[in-house]
C-alpha cells in the first residue's frame, strides 16, 4: 500500500474527479436519468430500483429499455406495481438481457406485497444496516422480497453479497437513494440511512481503477471487494465514501484510466 503523502496526492486526485463527474450534466447517460423523471417518493424508489435491476450491459440500451419500461407503466411506477389489474400486467412485453417479461411480473408482485404488508423499500433497508454497512441489509431485503409465491428464475435479478455477490446494482441503487449533496444528482430521500453505512457499487470501471491506483489488492470483484475499497475510502472521507464512486467509475468509463 501507499505511505501516507501517495494517499494523500491520491485522494487530492480523487477528489477533483468527484467533483469533475457528480454534477448534472452526468445524470443524461446515466440509469440514475430513470427515476430523474419522477417527483414523488415511491415513484422515484420504484423507477430507481427497476432501472438499477436491468442496469448491465450497454448503457445506451438500459435507459432505452427501462424508459419504455416507465411508459408501459403509464408513468405512474408505484400506482401501477400497487394497482395494476392482471390483465394491465400481461399487456406488458418486456425483455432486457435475461429479464423478461415473467421475471418483471415477479417483481411487481413482490413490490407489491413490500408497500402493503412491509412499510415500503426504505424501511426494510435501514432495519438491516449496521452501522458500517449495507451487507445485512441487502440480504434481509432479498430474503423478504422473494418471500411470497415467486418463479425461482427471477432470484438470479436481487443480488446476495452473503453468497459473495458485490451487488452492484443494489449498492448504486442505495448510492442514488441515500446520498445527498446537493449536487443534484442523488436523490437522498431515505434519511434513515447514513451515507456513511453505504458500500461501493463495485464493477468492472471502479474495480479496475480502484486496483490501478493501488487502492484495492483483492482481484475478484465479490463483496470480500467490496468491504476492502468501502474501508480505503472510508480513509479518503468517513461520513460519505460513496461520493468517490463518481471519481472511480468516470475514470474508468469515460476516460479508460
């Protein structure tokens, strides 16, 4: 590892490409431009999960995918997932990578039964959370979220970071939802969760220049991953590390660092 002067410069970098990449004109290319659309709450937890599930592969069709996905819910996510009629259900054809049509109706049925027997997505996530992280969290809510008659298929779509997945999407959508900073690009509506409890969305961008910059050893992107780059950042800023995700992933998406 770096002496203190090299964590030092690295974190000056750090911090400038924070600044370069977490401002708005980011939110465009962005599945984060999904729940963008919405003013209300819930819409914006419905859209933002939705878009965070399919967010793999090429970000040009994710938004196209899920932007279709929001008008086929007649642009109102959370009265469609509580009020949708089967029949409004299996009117919708939908098909992103492997999720499909079956693995969306799963999904909605299962947000469903979270709104109305579970107090919402932000309750089940803040009564997971330690005070260091979102590990627990994401566990206990996939647990409860396949808790109801369910296709086995749709489990592979919710990420288990105690089966060692880094659940990446899970960690972005949390970033979205938890992080404000008046930067306008996170929401930070849940205010029952601390910036500080997040972990980074670890993928192949982050993972790559996290490694470059010597700040992660551990090869495999899992969530063993996950917890070594959440503590270095930690170093860099205790009360909101997440903030750095705009640094590692811009760098290694758009400037291939």
């Amino acid at each position: 590892m770096h002496d203190a002067s090299e964590i030092n410069n690295i974190k000056t970098f750090l911090d400038e490409k924070v600044d370069e990449f977490n401002r708005v004109s980011f939110i465009e290319l962005d599945p984060i431009s999904i729940p963008h659309r919405f003013s209300s709450k819930e819409d914006i937890e419905i859209s933002g999960f939705l878009a965070a599930t399919i967010a793999w592969g090429n970000r040009k069709s994710i938004i196209q995918n899920a932007n279709k996905l929001m008008d086929d819910m007649g642009e109102s996510p959370f009265d469609f997932v509580m009020n949708a009629s089967r029949q409004q259900l299996k009117k919708i054809q939908f098909v992103h990578r492997t999720f499909n049509s079956d693995d969306l109706m799963v999904f909605i049925k299962c947000l469903r039964n979270i709104y109305i027997y579970h107090g919402g997505m932000e309750k089940i996530f803040a009564n997971g959370a330690t005070i260091d992280s979102m590990q627990p969290a994401i566990t206990e809510f996939k647990r409860m979220f396949f808790s109801i008659d369910h296709l086995e298929r749709t489990e592979k779509h919710v990420s288990d970071p105690e089966k060692g997945s880094s659940a990446k999407r899970i960690n972005m959508y949390l970033r979205w939802m938890v992080r404000n900073d008046k930067h306008g690009v996170d929401f930070g509506i849940w205010k029952s969760i601390l910036p500080s409890q997040l972990c980074l969305p670890l993928d192949v961008h982050t993972g790559n220049v996290s490694r470059k910059l010597g700040l992660l050893i551990r090869k495999q992107n899992d969530w063993k991953s996950v917890e070594e780059i959440t503590n270095v950042l930690k170093q860099f800023d205790k009360k909101d590390p997440i903030k750095y995700d705009f640094a590692l992933f811009g760098l290694g998406a758009f400037e291939s660092f």
